[in-house]
C-alpha cells in the first residue's frame, strides 16, 4: 500500500483538488480511482483525508473507529440544552442566536446525564466541518440510536433543513435528541449519529435519475447483476421492500412492540439489559397481520433480505406517503457491504423502526412498507461493513438493538 507522501499528488488532481500535505494519513490506490465519478458518497479513505485535511476536526481529535465505510461517527460535547421546541437557524442565523430564547437548562454531560422522555435537548457535538465548495454533508441516526425509538437530527448554522449541511459549510454542529420511548443516559463522546459526504459538481442524469441517486434502470441493472434481493426486485423510484409479518421459526415471533414506564438505557452499555424488561414479543396472526397503534412503537422486519454491493451506499426513505401513514425507519444509512456475500452477509433483512403517524393503520405480510435508495461511491471502501469493523447488524435478521441481551 502507497504512503500519502507518494500518492497524494494524485489524489489532488483526480479526487480532492488541492488537497493539503497529511503525511500521517495512509490511502489506499482505490481513492484516487474517480476521474470517471465525478459525483459520489465519499468513502473511508477519503472521510480519512479530508480529517487529515482538517476539513473535518474536533478536540479531541477523532478517533480511527468513528470512520465508517461510508460515513463518520458523530461525539456529544461536554453539555446539553434542554430546550423548548424543535428549531432550525434558517439562512443567516447560527444556533447559538436561536438557543437563547429556548434553553430552559443546561445540563453537564462529563460525568454522564440522562435525557428523558418526551423532552427536547440540544448538543454541540465535538465534531466541525470547514468543507470545500463541491462536498456537501447529510445525516442519520446511528442503527442502535434508532431501535431504541431516540429521534434525533443534526443541525447546522444557516440551514433551513433538517440533517443536511449544504457545500462549503464552515462551523460547528448539533444534534437534536428527543428520546421517544426510553429515558437514555449519555456521556460526552457518546455517538448517537453519523454523517456522510457527498462530492458533486455538475452531470448528466438520467430521466428518473434525481442528484446523487441511481435511477431505476441502472437500478434494474445492478440487479440483474448481482441480485440485490432474492428473486425478483420491486424497484419504483428505488428499491422497494416489503414487511415480513410470518412467524420465525420455531418461536413464531413477527416483532417486538415496546413497553413503557421502564428503566433507562445506557447508551454505552452493550449487551447490558433483558429483553423482557423493554419489549413485548409479538407473535404471528393467523392471518399475518398487523394494527400499528399510533402511541406504540414497533421493531419489525423486511421480507426480502438485501445487499449492497460495495461501490454503492444506500439509504432508507423515512416516510413515504405513497405506502400509508406511517414511518418505518430512523436510521437510514446502510454501509456498502450490508448484506454483501463477500463480506460474511448472504443477505440481510432491514430492521424497521415503526410509528404510525395519526391512525392505527392495518399491516399485512408483504405489503410494501419502504424503500431504499441507493447511490454511487466516489471510490470503493478500504473497509466494508462486516469486515472486522465491530459491525453489530451483518447477516441480520429481526434483531433489537445492540443494548440487549441475545
């Protein structure tokens, strides 16, 4: 493997464009293959070089384990702000001239707190971007942050979205928790989101192409390629997955549905709590059927178990007005690799985190229930999910969240 001394002129010209020295930075040759993908999610390598760069920084400095294949992991800073109401800053305001008006409290996260349910609270994370003109960021609960039902986004100076920071930012970052169904204890560094980067400058798309997102056709294509599912793929404006209400064998389980007025979690506490305690097996109807409460909160399942190859990231729709009133996914980032036979997968179900929205709202076996799209990596990951990283979800089927027992 190349050291950055010997590659980074080529990383500048195809890749970067006038990337700093990082001496201390190693990068595989596989970041400097994009002259042909001009626009793409940025992988580990390059995530490495841009901190190298000091185009993503924090003190203390980041750590190797937070970069994921397609994605860093986000740290609390030392306080949170327990405040009013959900904000965004809007074009020409920061966070901190909005916060003034709404914070009713700050509370130290040094020494660990707990953030309880149904309260709002705002964090400064440790993490800063200083991002050049054609790299653009966006962001997801992680995986385990969403099964527990923790609804949290990220939040940027002068942005008028949820989650996305636009090309170019310079600033600090935040992150909006709102803990839906456990109280949760956290601790400075704690990681609760992610983020992930995009390059683009201008191209050509196809006609059911949006920025950034494979079209249909292509989509069609990779899967007669590789197969992205078992059997034949459903794909409108993505992939669209279907929720598996079939019992599994031999317990006959479809789900969990949560309680409530139960202990904290600790978020940092892995393998730490008996099922029992937080959740309420769900068995299969003889009909394989389900009616989603609008004041519970579900962990279900996909029917079809997916892959994602590795010179793709894919990310789950949130809510989709088009297949009901409901939502099915807070964490929506899956890793190139999840699934991926090459890397220990075969195949894995998507774990949907499930509210409905207003009504109850009738589930059936197969019914379309999400989607997922899926977009091009500027190069191929030195790492894939599932390859020695601490991946929690490789192979999955249904499965809670990493806090719980086995």
């Amino acid at each position: 493997m190349p050291r950055t001394s010997s590659c980074l002129p080529q990383i500048r010209n195809e890749l970067f464009q006038r990337l700093p020295e990082t001496p201390h930075v190693t990068i595989p040759a596989e970041a400097t293959r994009s002259v042909f993908a001009r626009t793409g999610i940025l992988p580990c390598q390059a995530i490495r070089a841009m901190i190298g760069a000091g185009e993503i920084f924090g003190a203390p400095e980041i750590e190797p384990d937070q970069i994921q294949p397609a994605s860093l992991d986000l740290r609390l800073g030392k306080v949170a702000y327990r405040i009013r109401a959900s904000f965004l800053p809007g074009p020409g305001a920061t966070v901190r001239d909005k916060l003034g008006g709404l914070k009713f409290h700050e509370i130290g996260l040094t020494k660990g707190a707990v953030l309880e349910t149904g309260c709002v609270y705002l964090v400064p994370l440790i993490e800063q971007l200083k991002l050049r003109s054609t790299i653009a960021g966006f962001a997801n609960p992680k995986s385990s942050t969403g099964r527990l039902d923790v609804f949290t986004r990220l939040i940027a100076d002068n942005q008028d979205t949820f989650d996305a920071v636009e090309e170019g930012y310079s600033g600090p970052l935040f992150a909006e928790i709102c803990p839906r169904t456990f109280s949760i204890k956290v601790r400075y560094g704690s990681r609760l989101n992610q983020i992930r980067f995009r390059r683009r400058v201008g191209q050509q798309l196809d006609a059911d192409e949006r920025p950034g997102r494979i079209g249909d056709r292509r989509l069609r294509e990779i899967h007669s390629d590789i197969g992205l599912v078992e059997g034949e793929a459903a794909i409108r404006e993505g992939l669209n997955l279907r929720i598996s209400l079939a019992p599994i064998p031999p317990s006959g389980l479809v789900g969990y549905r949560a309680k409530r007025h139960t202990g904290l979690i600790d978020v940092e506490r892995r393998g730490g709590y008996t099922v029992a305690d937080y959740w309420e097996p769900m068995y299969a109807r003889p009909d394989k059927s389900l009616i989603l409460d609008p004041n519970e909160f579900y962990i279900l399942a996909s029917k079809e178990a997916v892959q994602v190859p590795p010179d793709y990231a894919a990310e789950m729709v949130p809510f989709d007005p088009l297949v009901g009133e409901f939502r099915v996914h807070y964490a929506g980032f899956f890793d190139p690799g999840f699934g991926y036979a090459g890397a220990g997968g075969k195949g894995a179900r998507a774990v949907l985190e499930v509210r409905s929205r207003e009504v109850p709202f009738i589930l059936e076996h197969g019914q379309i229930v999400g989607r997922l799209v899926y977009e091009k990596m500027l190069a191929k990951p030195e790492k894939l999910y599932g390859q020695g990283i601490g991946s929690n979800y490789q192979a999955q089927s249904l499965k809670l969240s990493k806090h719980f027992k086995t």
